[in-house]
C-alpha cells in the first residue's frame, strides 16, 4: 500500500464488522492519530471492550527507515497518551517489502530517530496475512496493561460504577 487512504480502505474493509472505526480529520486536533477503532474482545466467550488509537504512515524510500515520519505534535500526543495506555498504535507500510510493521505508541521517539531501519516493530503483518491479527495483538496488549491494576486492587478492582451502586 502506497498511501495512507490505502492502508486505511484496506484496515477497513477487513475488520469493519468487528469495529467501529472513525477517521480522525486533521483539522480536529494536531497530533491525534488517523484512525480510532472501537471493538469486544475477544469475538466470542466473555468479552472485554477495547479502543485502540492508530497513526497510519507510509515508509517510501527504498530501503526501510522511519526517521522524519512523524511531525511533533504526533510525537507529543503519543507521548502523553502512552504514559495512559497501552492502546496507541503505528501502522507503518512499506511497499518495497510487502508488509506493515506496528509498533506500540511508546516507542514514537525511538521511530523518529530511527534512520537505518533497526528498530524493531511489535508486529509485522504482510500484506496477504489477514489484518484482524493486528486486533487480537492489540487486545492482548491492552489486557496485560489491565491485569496489573486488577491483581493491586485484589477483588475490589477500581469500578466507579459498583462502587456508586454500593453507597446507595
């Protein structure tokens, strides 16, 4: 995929079903990513509500590198929101090789810098691999950031809403 409305159709057309997807404008807000998604995972047995943010960027240089993809309210934004959660997301496309490499939000600084390539993504999809695996890996990641927080708080997890019920 050779632009970032291809990478979108595509990431739309294969997952619509499970997801509501907005399409961010960016006249909204600089710095927030492209696209948000919504979804219940996993798809069947008990499910877990999951939003993931998502930065679609397109890598067009032969030789793959992601230094300068980003501008620095994007950087910034991801920043601040990865420090929160777990569910910020860039899908980076790279036409010469096929395939789309995601990394975590967190690690925007790293993707800036990077002018050889080497950092490493969290997941690599080819273009033939179905794109609801870059779902599960998204919910799996939100999920472990969750179970901590659960585990602290033993069976009085934070529940704002069990709580307010309680006082009445």
């Amino acid at each position: 995929m050779k632009t970032e409305a291809e990478i979108w159709k595509r990431l739309k057309r294969e997952t619509d079903r499970n997801v509501h997807w907005t399409r961010i404008e960016a006249r909204v807000g600089a710095g927030i990513p492209d696209i948000n998604g919504a979804y219940q995972w996993p798809p069947n047995g008990q499910q877990s509500p999951i939003e993931i943010w998502v930065e679609l960027k397109v890598c067009k240089t032969k030789a793959y590198k992601t230094a300068g993809l980003w501008r620095p309210a994007q950087i910034a934004w991801q920043t601040a929101r990865s420090r929160v959660s777990p569910c910020v997301w860039n899908m980076v496309s790279h036409p010469e090789a096929q395939v789309l490499k995601i990394y975590s939000g967190s690690r925007i600084t790293d993707l800036w810098d990077d002018t050889t390539g080497k950092t490493e993504p969290d997941q690599t999809l080819s273009y033939d691999d179905p794109w609801s695996m870059f779902l599960d890996f998204a919910a799996a990641r939100a999920l472990d950031a969750i179970r901590p927080m659960r585990q602290t708080h033993g069976s009085r997890a934070l529940d704002p809403i069990a709580q307010a019920g309680s006082t009445l």
